[in-house]
C-alpha cells in the first residue's frame, strides 16, 4: 500500500529512519548500528505539531514504532526498496520537508568468492568453508534524488563522522549539501563530538545536546 493522505490542508513531511540491509546470502546481511529511536522521536514531534508524517522505518530497527494519527508508517530492507517507497509517495507535490536520518549502507555486495576463487552462490554459504572473501561495490544513493523526487520540499541529510575533528566534521556535511542540492544536514558522531549540529551550505547554525532537543530544534527551524 503506497503512502497517501486526504487532508490535502495538513503539512506533509516525510522521516526515513533506522538501519538498511545488503545481502550476503539469504541467511545473512551487512547492515549499520541504527535503532532508529532518532526517527521515531522526530516523527512524534511532527505529529504532535500538526503534520501528517510518512514515516520509512528500517525493518532492522530495534526501537519502538512511532505513534500517533495522521501517519503512515512503512518499512524498508534494502536501499532500492527505501528508494521505490520513496518514489512511489502519493501526491510528493504535498511534501514540504524530508527528514533522510536512515542508516544506509554504503556497499553492496556485488560477488562471494571461495577459497579457490570460485564464485559461490548457494543460498546459505557453507560455515565449514575455509575462506570467503565478500567483494563490495558502491550502494544505490537515495538522497541525490531527494530534491528532484519532492520539489517543494526542504531537504534534510545526515552525516555521521568518526575521522577527524568538528571543523573537518562540519566541512564534510557542507560537501554533502552541495553535491547533493538539499537544505540542511546534521551532522554527529566521534568527530563532531557529543550531540548534534545543524549546518548549511554557509557553515555551522546551532548545536543541540541529545535526540529530544533535537527533535525540538528541528520543529522550531521548521516553524521559522
């Protein structure tokens, strides 16, 4: 069922959230260190402010579903499953703000190779084989196409650093902005420090201590 609202008056934002998955075999995957507790709180906040929220949870996550009227909630494995739902968004000249703070995977895996080289492609590789060795290859990007997919919308990344200081940390979710053609990105991790901040393509706007002001900073950015 695709994501759809009649109360063509009620704001619509869209939260993705939680970790995506790449297959090993049918049995195993590659995935991020997402809970998703991030996307829910921020999806409840926008509920509360009188939005209707379409909200992309990880199927993975492992922190409670959002709740609330007026949302729609969905769930994703993959990046090209996200990416589909995304795309397949009913009336996206509606939606006035896209939250992307899903956990994506960067690489896919694009063959398995045995001991001996041999490209292996049972449904559960085998736990008494010796070697395998996982070739990656870049995953499918889903906030490129963020700006486009929603015209109208003020387009929110992420940006999760573990190398290198803020300043370095700020620079890179600068970068982002620009390749990508969006509004904002929040950056955090290791190299940012604790918390979270806001930049935009000019530099640094605010800083915020944990998810919960967070979520609130970013409602009351939306408000101005």
């Amino acid at each position: 069922m695709q994501p759809s609202f009649s109360e063509a008056d009620r704001p619509l934002a869209i939260v993705t959230c939680g970790p995506a998955q790449t297959p090993i075999d049918r049995v195993r995957c590659i995935t991020n260190a997402s809970s998703g507790e991030l996307g829910v709180l921020l999806t409840e906040r926008l509920l509360d402010h009188g939005w209707s929220v379409v909200c992309l949870k990880g199927s993975a996550s492992t922190y409670r579903d959002p709740e609330g009227e007026k949302l729609r909630l969905c769930r994703f494995k993959t990046n090209q499953e996200l990416m589909n739902k995304l795309t397949g968004v009913l009336h996206p000249d509606r939606v006035r703000v896209v939250f992307h703070a899903a956990a994506l995977t960067d690489f896919e895996v694009s063959s398995i190779l045995g001991p001996e080289g041999t490209v292996m492609e049972s449904g559960k590789i085998s736990s008494d084989c010796s070697e395998v060795k996982i070739l990656l290859q870049p995953g499918i990007k889903v906030l490129p196409m963020l700006p486009r997919a929603f015209p109208n919308a003020r387009i929110v990344g992420w940006k999760f650093e573990l190398d290198g200081g803020r300043e370095a940390a700020i620079r890179r979710a600068q970068d982002q902005i620009t390749r990508n053609g969006t509004h904002l990105c929040v950056v955090n991790g290791g190299a940012y420090g604790d918390g979270f901040g806001l930049v935009d393509q000019t530099g640094f706007l605010a800083h915020w201590e944990d998810r919960q002001t967070l979520s609130e900073g970013l409602l009351q950015w939306l408000d101005r």
